[in-house]
C-alpha cells in the first residue's frame, strides 16, 4: 500500500483526475446504484438483507484488520492508534444502530475512507482532509436533499455526513498505521487545504443566503435548509404504511365522521389516478405491469425513473403524490386510536428505531468529532515528525 500512496503522491495530475472521478462516481450514480441494490435483494426479507451487508462487512473489517494488526502492534505510538481505533469503531456502532436506516449504508464509510487516502495524497495534510472530505460530503447530501429526493425529509440532516466523516477519519487512521507522515509546508497546506476551503464554503454560502436563493429555515426562497421546523433533539421516523389508499379507506369505516381523512382519501385518489394516468400515456405501460431491463424492475421503479429524467410535470405529479400520502399516513399515526393493522406497516422496516440528525444538532456532532480528531493526528504527527 505505501507503493500506491508513493506512486499517488508522485503523480498529481493524475491522482487529481483519479479523486474528482472517484468522487463524482461516488455521488452522481447514487439513485441508480440504489435502484439496482434494491432490484438485486429484492427477494429478500428487510432482516435477511440487512444481515448479508453486514457480514460482508464484518468479513472486510476482520481482513483489513487482519492486514494492519501487525503494523499497529509494531508502531511506537500504537497505544493511541488502538485507543482511536477503539473509538472510532465505537461511534460507528452507534450510528449504525441509531442513524442507519439499511446495513447498506455501510458502504459509506468504504467510500470515503478510500477518498481520504485519494485526497491525503493531494493535500499532504491529515486535518485539512477532514474538512475536504466534509466539504465534498455536503455537497454530497446537498445533491440528493436538494435534487434528487426533496421530499424525503423536512431538513437537511446530518445522518451520512456524520457517516462519511467517520469514514474519512478511519481511512486517515489506516494512514497513520503506515507511518504516512505529512509533507510540504505545514503552514501552506493549511492554508491551501482548509483556510481556502472554508473561506471559499462561507462565502458561497453567505452569497446563496442574500440573494434569496436559499435560506436556512422556512421560507419562499428555492431551497431552503430547513422545510419545517421540528422538535428534539433529532428526529425519529416512523413505521411506514404501506398501501396508504387501503388503509385510509378502512380507518374511514371505523370513523366516517373525519372530515379531514375523508379530504385526504379523495385527494390521494386524485393524485394517484392523474399520476397513473401520465404514466401509462408516456410508457405505453399500464399500471402494474413490469418490464425486463436486464432485471424485472417494478412499476414504482419505472416511475422514479421516468421523475428523475428531467419531465418536470410528471416529476411534479410524483411529488405531489408522495406528499399526500405522507399527509395521509401521518393523520393515520395520529388519530387511528384502535392501532395501524399490522398488514398496512411494511415489513421491510419491522422496528423504526433510526433517527435524523438536524442540521444544528449535526453541525453540534460535527464539530465535536473535529476537536476530538484534530487532537487525535495534531498529537500523533507531532510524535511521527
């Protein structure tokens, strides 16, 4: 390994192409590699899913573990690197037990290990990859909160750039067991790789905040950080409904005095009738057909396919779906006193018990792990210099 990082670092122009495609391969498919995840295990319960990533997972820790030991053991600061070794691994465990909705998420921490090794090789500089390394996270998150899937959450949280931060520092920890020590000017590597970055962030930022263009909390602005201001500390999702119209329907025969369920349920009739109606005209598909595209893909597939192509009045129609039946699903939670029958919750998510971080708290988090990690490779490289 400390013959790629030597060619890496010997070769800049090349190593500077290699980690803008890396990253860019990183974020651009991530819809289409989730499409594809889902196509392929879609045999599998949600248990048996999540219990086959993580024993791959388990599998490559226990070999890169198995590769590195030696070198741990034999390294004069080797009680530091076990102790944030220890620690890191700890607050993985954390998050994977409260912030990850699906063991795939794991990957994360993959990509951005390696992608902290990539940029190490450029920026010769351990913290100033940690704030690359964020910078690029939240552009990251940015392009799927703000492009691909709005409607996911009401905020922007902190859930995979809390993930990938922990990636990067584990890939950085991975270096520091070979010894890698910094090189260049101590001084212009910071500025360069972290003053420069942080002014040019803070100033993009602030330009998007005054020109209306975004805005941290609600509002008429285009983007906004914030869509719906919430309670706690973060917040908890919940069990989700399947076949909302079904199960609206059947609240509806336990309580037909509810105005509001009755409003809900035409209108998710509505939606869902307009949005089937513009996909059979544009596919020629009827309604719960499938298709052989190398794999059978589901009609709902081919639909967030057909949104995400640039149609904006059928990406529009999907949206609005997806916010009633969210409308729907929440007055469900709220007001069905006998209990949601267990055939309308999914059985892919049999326990909810994963959290989103908001962008306050997560920026709280963050900021911690950066004191906690600058000390952590202040003190080794100090040791190593």
């Amino acid at each position: 390994m400390n013959q790629i990082i030597s060619w890496l670092k010997g070769n800049k122009r090349r190593t500077a192409i290699i980690t803008i495609v890396y990253f860019l391969l990183v974020i651009l498919p991530h819809e289409w590699v989730g499409i594809q995840i889902s196509a392929l295990f879609s045999s599998f319960t949600r248990s048996s899913y999540d219990l086959i990533i993580l024993s791959i997972s388990l599998l490559i820790l226990f070999l890169v573990g198995l590769t590195f030991w030696k070198k741990i053991m034999q390294h004069k600061e080797r009680t530091m690197l076990l102790f944030y070794f220890g620690l890191t691994l700890f607050f993985i465990v954390l998050v994977n037990n409260f912030l990850f909705v699906a063991n795939i998420e794991i990957v994360h921490y993959v990509q951005y290990a390696i992608g902290a090794i990539l940029l190490f090789t450029l920026l010769g500089n351990y913290f100033a990859v940690l704030f690359v390394a964020f910078l690029i996270s939240l552009f990251d998150e940015g392009y799927q909160y703000f492009y691909l899937t709005p409607e996911n959450t009401n905020y922007f949280d902190f859930n995979d750039i809390i993930t990938d931060f922990l990636g990067t520092v584990f890939g950085l920890l991975l270096l520091k067991t070979l010894s890698v020590k910094e090189w260049g000017n101590r001084k212009n590597k910071m500025k360069w790789g972290l003053f420069v970055p942080f002014f040019i962030f803070i100033l993009s930022f602030t330009s998007l905040v005054q020109t209306s263009y975004l805005s941290i909390f609600p509002s008429d602005d285009k983007f906004n950080i914030v869509k719906k201001i919430e309670d706690g500390f973060w917040t908890t999702v919940p069990q989700k409904i399947n076949m909302p119209s079904l199960a609206i329907a059947e609240y509806l025969k336990e309580y037909p005095d509810d105005e509001i369920a009755q409003k809900l349920s035409k209108e998710l009739k509505r939606v869902i009738r307009t949005r089937n109606a513009s996909f059979t005209q544009k596919t020629g598909i009827q309604f719960g057909q499938k298709t052989k595209d190398g794999k059978s893909i589901s009609y709902s597939l081919l639909i967030k396919k057909l949104a995400e192509s640039g149609d904006a009045e059928f990406s529009s129609l999907v949206k609005e779906v997806n916010s009633t039946q969210n409308d729907v699903a929440n007055h469900l939670r709220e007001f069905w006193s006998s209990g949601i029958p267990e055939k309308y919750l999914s059985k892919q998510f049999p326990e909810i018990t994963f959290h989103v971080v908001k962008p306050l708290e997560g920026l709280i988090i963050l900021s911690s792990l950066f004191a906690l990690y600058f000390f952590c490779f202040q003190a080794m490289t100090e040791e190593m210099n």
